[in-house]
C-alpha cells in the first residue's frame, strides 16, 4: 500500500480522500487491516496528529473500526453507509455547519409545531422522561447528548408525519455527532449548560400546553442559538465529533 505526499491546510481531510480512494478501488478491502498511525504519518509526510484526526473522522462515519489489541480494519459496507455522504459533510466540513442548521431550523421547527397537536399524553411522558434524563445527565458531568438527540426525535415521532420521522432517522447518525461535538464546544462556556436545559424545557412546555405558535418560537430559538455559539467557538480546530473523556 502506497500513499502520496500531500501539503494542504487541512491535511486530515487529504487522508481521508486518500484512504477513500483506496477503498472505492479495492485496493483497501472490509476487513483488510489498515497501517499504523505512524506508518501512515511516515509514507503521507504528515504528523501523526493529523492521521489520528483522520482515523477519529473516519471511525465516526463509519469507514473503520478500531479493535483494541489488534488494530484498526476496514468496516464491512452496510446499508446505513449509504447515508456516509451526509454524516461526512457535517463530520469533515465546518463551513457546511450552517447549512446543518439551516435543515434542522426547517424540520425541527416544523416537529415541534406538529409535535403541540397531534402529541399523545403517553408521547409527552417520554419527551419528558428524556429531558428529566438529561438534567440528571448534565449534574453527573456527563455531556446529556443521548438525551437530547432522543429529545428531538422523541418530538418529530409525536408529529405523527411518517416521512418526517424518516427524515430525522435518515440523518440520526450524523446529528447525534454534531450534538456530541456541539456539547463539548459550548460546555467551555459558562453557565451554558444551564442556558441548554433551559432552553429544551421552554420547548418542552409549549408542547406539553398544545401551543404550536409557541412551540415553534421555542425551537428556532434554540437552535439560532446554537448554531450562532457552535460557529463561533473555536473556529480553527477540527470538527470531528470526538467526545471528550470523562
């Protein structure tokens, strides 16, 4: 396996297309074992920095898989890769951001207007139940992005709308990334955590009082507000959607 010398700003990008390249020609198959961090950083003329963003990128899409003890392999395809195009944009362009949440301010604004008529008392219970589990999230120091990525889909299920609830399905994978990486940011904010809680209370209760006016204005409050905090905080790293450690 051979690669070629790159030079560009974004250099872990530049390993990915390459590591691609190689699987879309056969040269890389599932299963097949992939060089070690320092093997790759030496044949690329890179830092082995660089390749590890690479390999934290690609396990995140799904291209590979690390095995501890053994080493990092190739993934077998599944049907859910076909999906990989989507979840990659959000994973590996920062610019493409905005976009993200121009689509979620469409949808998701939409669910929680729907969500406010059509949600049954046993619907409530569980958006409820995860916004509970995220508040007891959150005061353990954990990030709560489980809870809140079931939070929203908890409230698109309530639409009823088969094809919304599809849509959020579709873009599961790479959504609860975003939220996983989204939270890690804004927690270096303070009192962020708090101002997080909050906000998903406020749409909580729309819905809960059948008030889709509200329930709207709640939402695209919430996410015009983490949009505008994640696209501005720390603008020159890296969006990999790597959690951190606890």
């Amino acid at each position: 396996m051979t690669f070629k010398q790159i030079r560009h700003r974004r250099l872990y990008q530049e390993i990915i297309q390459q590591v691609k390249a190689q699987m879309i020609s056969g040269e890389l198959a599932p299963g097949d074992r992939i060089p070690s961090e320092r093997d790759i950083a030496e044949q690329l003329g890179v830092s082995r920095t660089a390749v590890r963003e690479a390999l934290i990128a690609m396990e995140v899409m799904g291209l590979i898989e690390s095995r501890p003890g053994d080493g990092t392999f190739v993934r077998t395809p599944r049907l859910e890769q076909q999906l990989e195009p989507l979840t990659s944009l959000i994973v590996l362009e920062r610019e493409k951001l905005t976009e993200l949440y121009e689509m979620r301010r469409v949808m998701e604004v939409a669910c929680a207007s729907r969500a406010a008529t059509r949600a049954t008392p046993e619907q409530l219970m569980t958006i409820s139940g995860w916004l509970s589990q995220m508040e007891a999230d959150l005061h353990s120091g954990d990030l709560g992005e489980e809870a809140d990525f079931r939070f929203h889909l908890a409230i698109a299920e309530s639409t009823h709308n088969s094809l919304m609830l599809h849509f959020m399905h579709t873009i599961s994978d790479g959504l609860r990334q975003v939220m996983i990486a989204s939270r890690q940011r804004l927690y270096r904010m303070a009192g962020m955590s708090e101002l997080l809680l909050e906000e998903h209370r406020s749409i909580f209760a729309a819905i809960a009082a059948q008030d889709p006016e509200r329930a709207s204005v709640e939402m695209r409050r919430h996410l015009d507000g983490v949009s505008a905090r994640v696209l501005n905080v720390d603008a020159d790293e890296p969006f990999t959607g790597r959690a951190r450690s606890t």
